[in-house]
C-alpha cells in the first residue's frame, strides 16, 4: 500500500463541510445554509420540522435541491425549535415564529427579496409573511400545503377534528420510533428501506417528540384563510391529485382564494414533494420562475457501480466512533483514487457507501475488484452491484430506472460478491472478463426476472 493520500482526505472534508451558519433573532440563534447564486433567492420551506445537514443525506431529496438550487441561489434554515437551530419551550411554539425568523434569516443572507417556496405545513408561515413583508417576497410557490387544516362549517374542505385529536395521540410515538406518516405522505416510498430509515434518523434529528406534538397543535390551531385575498405577490399552488395527507381540496380552495394565483394539479400520490415525480413538479416552478422548462436532459450510455460496507453498524460499535471514523477516512480516500484509475466519476456517497459512473463494463468490473480487496484489507467487506443502461445526467447527478436496478442488484449481493446484470455481462463478452452465472431473481420493486452473474477478478485489477 502507497504513502497516505492526504490531498484526498482533505477533498473529502470540504465536500462534506455543510456551509451551515447561525442569524440572530433575538436571543436565539437560527440555523440557515445558502447554495448557487442568485438572482433570485429561492427559500424552500419544506416541512413542519427540518434539519437543514440531514435533507443532503438522502438521495431523492439531495437531488431535488440541487435542481432547485439551479434556478437561483437556495436558502434552507430551520426555524426556532427544530434541527440545528435554538430549542424553546413547546408553550412558546407558533406558525406566527416562522415570520420573524424567516426576516432575521434573510437579514442574515443578505437576501433583499426572494422567492418562496413551501410545503406542507410551513405554508402557513409562507403565507404569514408573504401577506406582512410583500415587498421581501418576489413570489410565493406553495406545493402540497393548506390554508387551514381543521374543518368547520365554513371550511368543509378540511379534515374532521376528531381524527386530527386521533392522529395527534399516536404522533409522538410514532415518531419515536420511526418513520412516522410514511405510508400517507410518501406511499411510493413504503417499500424503500434505505429512505425508511434515513426518515426515521431525519424526523428525530427534526424536532423531539414532545417538539413535534406542539408544532402540530400549533399547525390544527393555524388559518391563514382571512390572508389569502389579501396577497399581492405572485403565487403559485401545486398540488398532488392523490394527496391522503392534505387532500387536493386544500390547494384548489388555496388557488382559489389568492388573487391571479396560479394553479397546477399533478399526479401522484406523494405529499412529500422531494419524492415522486420531481422533474413534473420542478418543472412548474421553474416554468412558474423563468418562463421556460429544462425538460431534456442529456442521455448517456454508461456502466454504474453500487457498493457498500456490509455489517457497518457493527464496526462502528465494536471500534468505536473516532476509530470507525479513521478506517472509514482511509478506505474512503483509496477507493476515489480508485474509481480515478480506472476512469469513473464519482456520483453520490453516503456514510459506507459509494455510486460511481463508469465508460465500460470491464473498468467497472476492474474498480469494484479493486474496492472488495481494499476493504478486506481494512478488515472489512463489501457489496458491489453493477448494472449498464442509459441514463439522464444533470451536471454532476445522473437519474433513470437504470440506477434503480443497479442499486437492487448491489442489495442482492452476498458478502464480498460483486454481483453485475445480463447487459453487463453482456457488454464484456469477449474480454478477459470470468463471469459465473447466479441465476435469475426478482429485484425488489424493479419489474420482471433479471439474470445476475457474480464477476470473478480480473487479471491486472
């Protein structure tokens, strides 16, 4: 093994470095991040509770902001009492706190005006200070949100008291033991294990229990209906059609009410708006923002490489927090000089695992040879999942069913196996490749058979 390559570690550090900084208001302190440029400053303002490091560890998530980030220059915070930013006393937790928290932030950006863009509960506070600071807010984007959540005579479109009582009796458990709401706000997601348990980590890093009890008494008490007419920024409401969460009433009673708004239903079941059909949805807002939609995406042919540590949990226990964080730096920094040498682009990575794009079948095969006997030199073990198929690329990201399947495929892997697809196996008939067929298998929400064959090394890898 060569000299320690502190160059890499050190790229490493600063692509990790979350850019989060504190605005004062008052005697607290609020956590916020900027990304891209502007013009314009785009607030998202995505849920009842936030923590603005943890929305970067999820893929569909990251890659929603990354796409909203290229429209202007994105602003998250987390307002008083969730994620990084101060605690106060669940008495003292409002919808109002979102206005003046939301100034002191972009105050603190430097942000004359902006645009808004907000779901779910945090519509209120959009609306809230669109109606009191309009000459901060160059438009107002509410998606999958509500005027009010509790119906009455006057408001037939919300949802019965007595379930929303019913609701906020198991909440608290429900999001301490995780994830809470997923089978009604991301049903596409039911099945996806890797995104239950990031929600379950997000949601607890978000708010504590009690936390998220009062923001959602605060949300039932919330109406916002006697601002609607008032507004004079420009406003666009989205909603999903299948929405069970905030049903589409409430953004069709939304549009209604808000002069010259502009209305758009999608399909879809997801309330949460970074999941689903994300190019459908940013599409509006960019449309809603510029005037023009960027619909097509480069397609490219390329080979992708999933892997991960297997038993990760375990190392980390048995080592120990700082020891673990060591061997990861280690095994880190040589699989990126790897993935360099045989010609790959790194695409995400995440805790123990890496996603990387290859120009051919036989380079990726050759890298993950070389990851698996990096990590058994670091005492540890890997699956390696590789799949071939045509993808769309934005910038640094790539997206298409192809991911999917090559992420599955990884998921199928035994310890130590490096599991790749018939086009892969396809791709390297002819070359020095040994390949050992495993049979055909169903991939978890992947439709179809699909034929897995384990590569064997490479000579010269």
């Amino acid at each position: 093994m060569g000299p320690f390559d502190w160059s890499a570690l050190i790229a490493q550090a600063h692509r990790m470095d979350s850019g989060t900084r504190y605005a004062r208001c008052g005697g607290l302190h609020l956590a916020y991040q900027t990304h891209g440029d502007g013009p314009p400053d785009i607030v998202f303002m995505p849920h009842w509770a936030s923590h603005v490091e943890l929305l970067w560890e999820e893929p569909n998530t990251a890659r929603f902001l990354r796409r909203l980030s290229s429209f202007g220059r994105l602003i998250l915070f987390d307002r008083r009492g969730v994620g990084l930013s101060d605690p106060i006393a669940e008495n003292e937790i409002s919808s109002a706190n979102s206005t003046e928290d939301l100034l002191s932030v972009l105050d603190a950006a430097q942000s004359a005006s902006a645009v808004l863009v907000a779901s779910d509960g945090a519509g209120f506070g959009a609306v809230m200070f669109a109606s009191e600071f309009p000459e901060r807010v160059d438009a107002l984007v509410l998606v999958n949100t509500t005027a009010r959540i509790i119906s009455d005579t006057d408001y037939p479109e919300g949802i019965p008291a007595q379930a929303m009582a019913e609701y906020l009796e198991t909440l608290t458990e429900n999001w301490a033991n995780g994830p809470a709401d997923v089978n009604t706000a991301e049903p596409s997601m039911v099945d996806d294990l890797p995104y239950r348990n990031w929600l379950s980590r997000y949601q607890r890093g978000a708010a504590r229990p009690g936390t998220i009890a009062a923001i959602t008494r605060a949300g039932f008490d919330s109406d916002v209906r006697g601002l609607l007419p008032q507004l004079r920024v420009r406003t666009l409401v989205i909603h999903r059609e299948r929405d069970a969460y905030f049903p589409v009433r409430h953004g069709r009673y939304l549009a209604q009410h808000i002069p010259e708004a502009k209305y758009v239903e999608l399909p879809g079941a997801d309330h949460t708006i970074t999941v689903g059909d994300q190019a459908a949805l940013l599409g509006e807002i960019e449309f809603f923002l510029a005037g023009q939609r960027t619909t097509s995406a480069e397609r490219i042919l390329g080979v992708i490489l999933f892997t991960d540590i297997v038993e990760s949990t375990q190392h980390a226990v048995m080592l120990g927090d700082q020891a673990w964080r060591d061997v990861l730096d280690l095994n880190d920094a040589e699989i990126r000089r790897c993935i360099s040498q045989y010609r790959g682009r790194e695409i995400f990575t995440k805790g123990d695992e890496f996603v990387a794009l290859f120009a051919t079948a036989t380079e990726a095969i050759q890298c993950g040879t070389v990851i698996r006997s990096v990590a058994n030199g670091h005492g540890l073990h890997v699956r390696v999942g590789i799949h071939a198929g045509e993808f769309e690329s934005r910038g640094q990201d790539v997206a298409g069913i192809a991911i999917h399947v090559g992420s599955r495929i990884q998921n199928a892997a035994r310890p130590d196996e490096i599991l790749v697809s018939r086009t892969v196996a396809d791709l390297v008939g002819g070359s020095q490749a040994r390949l050992v067929s495993r049979g055909s298998r169903e991939l978890r929400g992947v439709p179809g058979e699909w034929e897995l064959w384990e590569a064997e090394p490479l000579p010269g890898s």
